[in-house]
C-alpha cells in the first residue's frame, strides 16, 4: 500500500469533474423547465420498486457515472415537485437553487459540526447564521441556538430546555419519578402534534397537555388559559410552560403573543413559540404588530426550510439565554477532547442540542440569507401573502366555491355543488374525495384543514415559483375536478 491506495471509492479529478457537469447540467435543465412537467406522476408503490428492481445488495461494484446518471433519471422523473409553481401542499417550499449548490460543496467538505475544533469555519458559519434568524424575526441577535432537521426537532429542542429550566433541579439526576407535583404544559387546540410527541418523549405523558380552546378568531383563548393554570395551582400540579403559535398550519392564525407573555410572566412559566411556519412574516411592516410579544418569548421555533425557502433540511430553535441548552444538553466524557483556547472560549454545538454528529445545515440558510437580503425576502414572502389573499378573492366570487379562511399566506376554501349547499356531511366527504383526485392528477397540489367542523381545501403559498396565472388556473382546475367528484358520487348514491 506505499503511493496512492488503491480503491473503487475514489473518483479521479477527471471523472468527477465530467461527472458534476453533466450532473448540473441536468438539474440546470430540470429547474427551468419544472413548471412544464406534473406536480406529481401517479405511481403506486409497487411501480416504483418495479422501476427501481427488485435486486439484492449488488457483489460488485458500478461505475460512478453510470450511478449518477440511473438517480438523476429516478429522481426528475418520478418524484412529487415541491418547487412546482402548483405545489401549495402542506408547508413545504420551493427550494431556494443556491442552497442545492451549497449542500453539494457541505458535503464535499463534510465538517462535523458537533465541536468546534471539527468545524472550526462551519461553526462559526453557524453561529453567524443564528445571529441573522433572531435578527430576521426581529428579536434580539443575543438569542442563541442551534440549527436542526425541522419543525419538531426545533420544538423538541426548546421543549426539553424549559422542563430543565422550570422542573427542581434534581430532575437531571432523579428523573420524573422523584417530583411529587405533575407538571403540566399548555398550549392552543391548534396546535402542532410536536406537542403530543414531546410530552410522550421526554416522560410528562399526554395528560400533561392543557389543550386551551380557541376564541372566534381561532387564536388561544388567554381568559380561559390563565383559568386552566389557575385550577391546575389550587389543584396541586406545577405548571411549567405555555406554548403559543406565530403561524398555526392549518390556518395560519397567530396567536395573542403579547399576552400569553404577560400570563407567563406573572406564572413564573417557560414561554414557547412555535413560529416554524409564520415566524418569518414579521419581515412585512404591516405584520409586525401581529407578533407582538414575539420578543418577549424564551424560545422560539423556526423553519427555514418552510418560509425562508432552503432545501430540507433545516430548522432552528432560538434561546433568550442560551445557557438552558447548555444546561440541558451539555456532557463532558473523558473521550472529548474538545478543549477550550486559553484565550477564547470555542462553541461546540453539541452542547446546545440532542446530535452529537452534526452536519452543515448552516451553509444553504447563510448563502440564501446573503444571496436574498432582507429586502428581498420582503418582497417574496409579501408576494406569497398576495397571492394567497387573490386565492380567497377568487374563491369569494365564485358561486361553487366557499372560501373559508385567510391568514398570512393560507387559505382554506371548499368546492360546493349548486344542489348540497346546506348538506355538511355531504360536503366533507366531497371534498376529501376531490383533495385525493388532485393530489393524485399531477396538474397541482394542496393539503387539507379542518375548520369549524367542514373539511376544507388549504393552499399554502410559500413558492416564489407561484403566480397570479397560476392561482387563476387552480381555481379552474378545482371547478371542473369538483365537478366529475360530485358527479362520481351522486352516481354513487343512485346505484
């Protein structure tokens, strides 16, 4: 083995050179013509495990080229467009190009960012990146944090950190067993399922959770929250945080933040939002009033990878004092060699989180904040909200339409024939079938909601790829798939 080392892993400078042009090539071509193909091709799952063969784990190798090109094909040809100019599904954003770019040359390096002496310039990337987040959302750059998958892990991040913070102290060496009170967590009705998962992971149990009803408006009811907590007191349980929600995903709704604030100031409790969705909205002056009290938050949840239009993954969690994730999170093995300067004191992110191992998340969020500026990325996500509110206007005007909510950039609307207008049943069963027709037809997708009892269509506008001819054209695809659903079922019904 003296010289070079022999292998089949490796791939000349040549190669790969050839290999990567050919392979931007085909991704340069994929994206400028995206709009042109389906959202998605109807392709069951045996379909695909028959177009990707049902072989064993290969004996022998396969030339890299050939590999490269085989996942391209697989890949542009059969997976479901989220950077389609259609796709308004769930809160999955078109993927910024940059941040492909920046995943590729990430991986090439392939830092570890865990410790900061195996990342010494991804860790600082990091940290910069946070700076940037907190000052986007307009809260102070001194909020510190760390970057993680997504939505839930940026919640569960923060959720743990508050039950360190306000649970006795014993609680890291003892564990839930030794505390006499129940701690106890409350959040709106609407809120995301993190919540269930949280409380079921880290051992307070599902009948920890408040589940705060909502007011007329869908926000939490502050009256009825502070009553919980005041019951749950006299009660003999021990209250530990309030979770409100700047964007819930199915309306958009944000809750009164300024002052759930207020009732966890005077309850001595954690407060957390969850702003994965709608956090980045307070870029928008005339928003900012809405957010009211985001400032004032101990943690807060966000997604770049939703609303600031990075490739998954990438979420963050963001701490007034990030000393609770240190508290929470940090350990020092004998086999961390993980020393401090003399002179400075290095971050090691594995301090501040649940990875040990991290990858370089950071890269794709820092180039795309850079590349978009902030007036930039008011001018997009202004857009978004635009051509959310057109949606509902369209859906408003048309007599076969019911438009139902509009918040930030959501709108939840239903088709409803001429003869079932007053029949409920009726029409959420319409409507779920004509939601499966369209996520199955290739021409757009959308996701759904639940409102006030009706089973709803919800468009989620976070695509800088969507146009005003594009929202126009889903209102008549709708119509005329609404249509043959109704027929289907009326049919149905005869027969």
């Amino acid at each position: 083995m003296d010289g070079n080392r022999n292998n089949s892993i490796e791939i000349n400078k040549e190669e790969f050179r050839k290999i990567g042009h050919q392979l931007i090539d085909d991704i340069s071509d994929f994206l400028s013509s995206i709009d042109k193909k389906p959202v998605t091709i109807k392709e069951s799952p045996s379909q695909l495990q028959s177009i990707l063969g049902n072989t064993s784990l290969p004996e022998k190798g396969t030339p890299a080229t050939e590999l490269i090109s085989r996942a391209t094909d697989l890949l542009l040809n059969h997976s479901l467009l989220n950077g389609h100019p259609k796709f308004l599904g769930y809160i999955t954003s078109s993927a910024a190009p940059i941040g492909a770019l920046a995943d590729l040359l990430a991986a090439s390096v392939n830092p570890n960012v865990g410790a900061h002496i195996l990342s010494p310039m991804a860790t600082e990337i990091e940290k910069q990146t946070i700076q940037w987040l907190a000052e986007f959302i307009g809260v102070s750059p001194n909020y510190g944090g760390i970057l993680v998958s997504g939505g839930n892990m940026a919640n569960f991040t923060a959720f743990l950190a508050a039950r360190t913070a306000k649970a006795p102290k014993s609680i890291k060496e003892d564990g839930l067993s030794n505390i006499s009170q129940k701690l106890t967590i409350y959040c709106s009705k609407t809120t995301h399922t993190w919540v269930d998962k949280a409380a079921i992971l880290f051992g307070l149990g599902t009948k920890s959770i408040r589940w705060i009803q909502t007011d007329s408006s869908n926000k939490m009811d502050n009256k009825v929250l502070e009553e919980t907590i005041k019951e749950d007191i006299e009660n003999g349980f021990k209250p530990i945080m309030v979770i409100g929600t700047a964007g819930d995903v199915s309306t958009g709704v944000v809750d009164n933040l300024k002052g759930i604030s207020t009732i966890c100031k005077d309850y001595d409790l954690w407060f957390h939002i969850d702003g994965a969705y709608g956090a980045p909205a307070t870029i928008i002056p005339k928003y900012k009033n809405l957010f009211d009290g985001l400032s004032e938050a101990d943690s807060i949840a966000l997604d770049p990878h939703k609303w600031l239009y990075s490739p998954l993954e990438a979420g963050c969690t963001l701490v007034k004092n990030p000393q609770h994730l240190i508290d929470t999170y940090s350990s020092h093995p004998e086999y961390y060699n993980f020393s401090k300067d003399e002179n400075e004191i290095a971050q090691n992110f594995y301090e501040y989180g649940l990875q040990n191992s991290r990858g370089f998340r950071a890269l794709k969020v820092w180039l795309s904040l850079q590349q978009i500026g902030k007036s930039g990325y008011e001018k997009l996500i202004g857009e978004d909200i635009e051509l959310s509110e057109l949606l509902f206007d369209l859906a408003k005007k048309n007599p076969e339409l019911e438009a139902v909510s509009q918040n930030l950039s959501i709108t939840t609307f239903r088709y409803i024939p001429f003869n079932s207008k007053d029949d409920n049943d009726y029409l959420n069963k319409l409507n779920e079938e004509l939601l499966n027709a369209l996520q199955t037809g290739g021409e757009l997708f959308l996701s759904n909601a639940i409102v006030n009892e009706m089973y709803c269509l919800r468009a989620c506008v976070v695509n800088f790829r969507t146009t005003k001819k594009d929202i126009k054209e889903i209102i008549d695809i709708i119509i005329r798939e609404g249509r043959k659903t109704n027929l289907k079922l009326q049919q149905r019904k005869v027969n």
